[in-house]
C-alpha cells in the first residue's frame, strides 16, 4: 500500500517532505503540492484505492478552487489501515 501511496503523491504532482509510522495501523505522510493540483491529487489516490472521507473531499476541493491564486499546499495525509 505504501508504495502505490508514494506513486499517488507524485503523479499528483505533490512531493512528500516528511512521513512517520506508528505501529502497523496508521502513518503520517505530510507533502507539498500546487494548489492547482489538488484535484488531481484527489482522483489519484481515490485511483489507487485510498477512501478519502467527504470532509477531506471538500477541502480539498475549496482549497483547490480554480479562482484561488496558485500556491504551494503544505498538508498531512492520514491513512489508517484496517486490519481484519
């Protein structure tokens, strides 16, 4: 899973600047990405089977209002494995 994260982050166009792991159920990814490229970045991690919540959806997507003046995004994604 990690690997196809990775991949998602930088097709999107985002670089990752820093991550950290606890334990086997939950890592930190935190990155920088082009306001511009947000929607892209959404759609290529939902691509690689990530679930993003409808409150991330939204942000990103506000955050990536066309309208907005390009800037560079500093965020942090979340990703909780569930294990069976």
């Amino acid at each position: 899973m990690t690997v196809r994260v990775s991949q998602a982050i930088s097709q999107a166009g985002a670089w990752i600047t820093d991550f950290h792991l606890y334990s086997d159920i939950l890592i930190y990814i935190n990155s920088e990405i082009q306001t511009t490229n947000l929607d892209r970045f959404a759609e290529t991690l939902q691509g690689k089977g990530l679930n993003l919540s409808q409150n991330s959806i939204g942000q990103l997507i506000l955050a990536g209002d066309k309208t907005l003046k390009e800037k560079k995004l500093i965020g942090t994604l979340q990703i909780i494995f569930l294990h069976d």
